[in-house]
C-alpha cells in the first residue's frame, strides 16, 4: 500500500511539473487544454439543443443537422486548409501551407512558446472553427436548401473564418499587431458569424409563414433551456481553455465567463419586464447566452467586475437588439444578429473600456499609448471584421445559389417542413 502510495504521489508530482515535462510540454497545461477542447466541442451539439427547442416542430431535426454536420465539414475543413490559413506562417492576412493535412504538427512538440503540442493547439483551435458556422445556421433555419447550406459553410469557413482567425490571434497577424484585443472569440466567432447572419437573412429573405401572417412558435422551450445550461459549461473551456495552460490567467477568465453569463441573464429579464410586463424563460436562455457572448473577448483581460458590468450591458443590449429585425424587416429566425452580432460587437469595445493590468499584466502594453488609443483599436477590429465578413458572405451566397439553382427550399418543401421534405424524418412521431 505505502508503494501504491508513493506511485500515485509521483505521478501526481509529474502531472503537475513543468520540470518534469518532455520537450517544453507542460503535462498539467496539456490535460486542461485538453479538457478544454472536449467541452468545446460539447458546445456543438449544444447548440443544436438551444436552436431546435426555438423552431417549429416540422424543422427541429433539420435544424439540429445544421449544427452537427458542423463537427464533420469542420473537422475536415480545418484538417485540409483552414487551420494552416489561420495559424501558417502569415504575411499579416493569410497563413502559408506548412500545416496541410495536419503536416508539421506533433503530439510531442509544443506549438510556438506554448506549453501544449501543437497537435493539441490543432485540435482546440477546431472546435472554434467547428462551432463558429453553425452559430450562423439559426438566421438561415426552417427555409435554407440543405445542400447549398453545406457548400456554404465549407466556404464560409475557408474564405471569411479563417482569414479573420488569422488576422486576430497568429501573433503576424496585422489586427494582432495592431495591438487588437480579444481573448477568446468576440470579434473572430461571434461578431464574424453574426454578421454574416445578417447578410444570410437578407440573401434568404423572409419566411413563406411570416410573410403569410402565421405565427411561429417554438416547439420546445424545455430543450433550448437545456442547450442554453450546456453551453454555459462548455463555454468554460472556451473562455478559460484560451489561456492555453492552467494558470492564474485561466482563472481570471473562468471567473469572468461565469460572472458575465449570470447578469447577462438578469439584464434580459430585467429588459423583458421594462418592455413587455413578463419575464420570460426564452429571455433567461437567451440572456445567459448574451453575457458569455459579451465576455468572450474580454475574459481574460479583465476583473470579476469588469465582467460583471460586460455581461449587464450585453444582456440588456441584446435584448433590445432582436427587436430590430421586425423595425428593418430582415427574417434572422433565431436572433444570431441580435445576440451574436451586436453581442460580439459590444463586448470587444467594452473590452478597450474595462481591460485592466489588475487582471493581466499584458494589459499594460496595450494601454501604452492610452485608454482611448485601446478602444479605437478594438473599434477598428469590430469595423473591419464585420464589413469583411459581410460581404464576403454575401458573395459566397451569391456563388452558391447560382451553383445550387437558389438557396432557398421550395415553397411546398417549406410549408410541409424540411424535416420530412429534405430528410425524410419527423422529429416528433408520437
């Protein structure tokens, strides 16, 4: 027993050393990333949850497939190209192709300074990449072509996300240079996809239902809410995990996230009473879900009440944000522009606002020039991404719909429903 003992103590001591590590590897950094990434990916299906509980009952399965076809184009998009776009040795916009099909990449060696294999930096990286489409498929649900929806992403995925991902996190890249904040995804996951939301809606235009005065309900608010609770947990690794090693930097942020999400919550609700008289459990969902969208690009950069006040101000932004599709008449089925978009958007300003040295010692670098030179930074970022994101989505649907003979499902296949018109499947045979 005393031997079993003093096993388990050494292994314990070697999981936690860096001293001990093989070739710059710190195995106790590794096993949180990689933890990190399986919440992640937790994420996707997550989101398939919180979508499919929001549409009506003909399209929930459609729906949900939009998010886990994700986890397979994704997989082998950022195996193929997107990662050595993103993450290749970069001019300042684009990467090289040193990392094709996964080449230069180890399980063994670290990735740059870093303390994890650059196979595992692969990995977290690609479920970002995975996640960050799909968050676009809720503006186009219950009226998109299944197939035009794959050639899209895909797409979508080379030509906008990883472009964008370079630009903000390869240390060549010109925005990381340019001094732009954003720890783990506000301006290259949620203001790049919900911008494109917004262009995808236009595209699509509005639904057959709407545009015919019938109302459209959710199917299953039990299942968002569930969605809703799950992504809050991935999102721990999301946030947290982009520290890349489990130090005190991954604490701040796994504090931030969670204190972001929780007024986030209370901001919507507290906006739904002022508005409409009722709290409601769709609000909770979609509040929680705009705080950690808020906080996403400050996590790491800022106090507990920093991210207090980010999540707040995104909780009650957004939901006076998804009021603006009926004042404009675009059709963003699941409010992706509204808590995607403008949630990404006023997360990475207020990031400029509340970054503070007490939170990161790197903060001091990024205010050398000032406050105000730091939020003018973070604006150029938002303003940049989002008109690149926006018109090259707009492009990309325009190539796909005069490859595809349109992007929208017919007419009956949408009165019927895309479940059983595309699928042939019912989510609900009871």
């Amino acid at each position: 027993m005393a031997a079993f003992r003093f096993g388990l103590a050494l292994a314990g001591l070697t999981l936690c050393s860096p001293a001990l590590a093989q070739g710059g590897i710190d195995k106790a950094d590794t096993a949180w990333i990689a933890v990190s990434t399986i919440l992640v990916l937790l994420m996707t299906p997550a989101l398939a949850l919180f979508y499919a509980g929001m549409v009506r009952r003909q399209n929930v399965l459609s729906t949900m497939l939009h998010s886990f076809m994700l986890m397979g184009i994704g997989s082998i998009v950022w195996l193929g190209l997107g990662f050595t776009l993103a993450f290749g040795k970069s001019n300042g916009w684009l990467g090289g192709f040193e990392h094709v099909l996964g080449q230069n990449l180890s399980g063994s060696a670290p990735y740059g300074s870093q303390t994890i294999p650059s196979l595992l930096f692969f990995l977290f990286q690609m479920m970002f990449a995975v996640i960050t489409p799909a968050l676009i498929s809720g503006a186009v649900a219950e009226r998109m072509k299944f197939g035009a929806y794959v050639v899209f992403v895909t797409l979508w995925l080379l030509l906008v996300y990883s472009p964008v991902a370079g630009w903000v996190w390869n240390s060549d890249g010109w925005l990381f240079k340019l001094g732009t904040l954003d720890f783990a995804g506000g301006t290259v996951v949620h203001l790049a996809s919900g911008v494109a939301a917004l262009a995808a809606s236009v595209a699509l235009g509005r639904r057959r239902a709407l545009s015919h005065g019938e109302p459209i309900l959710p199917n299953n608010l039990t299942m968002t809410l569930l969605g809703a609770g799950l992504l809050w947990i991935g999102w721990i690794g999301f946030n947290a995990g982009s520290a890349l090693a489990i130090d005190g930097i991954s604490m701040v942020a796994f504090t931030a996230t969670q204190i972001g999400a929780a007024p986030g919550m209370l901001g919507w609700l507290v906006c739904e009473k002022v508005r409409t008289g009722k709290p409601t459990a769709l609000g909770a969902a979609s509040g929680l879900v705009a705080g950690l969208v808020g906080v996403t690009p400050a996590a790491g950069f800022v106090t507990a009440s920093g991210g207090l006040a980010i999540g707040f101000l995104a909780g009650v932004a957004c939901c006076i944000a998804v009021t603006w599709k009926n004042r404009l008449g675009y059709d963003d089925a699941l409010d992706v522009v509204g808590v995607h978009g403008v949630g990404g958007a006023l997360g990475a300003v207020l990031t400029g606002v509340f970054a503070s040295p007490l939170a990161n010692p790197a903060v001091n670098d990024a205010l050398a020039k000032g406050r105000a030179s730091l939020i003018l930074t973070q604006a150029i970022g938002v303003v940049t991404v989002g008109v690149y994101s926006f018109l090259l989505t707009l492009g990309i649907l325009k190539v796909v719909g005069a490859l595809a003979g349109g992007l929208r499902a017919e007419a009956e296949a949408e009165d019927t429903g895309l479940d059983l018109a595309l699928h042939g499947e019912s989510g609900y045979n009871l």
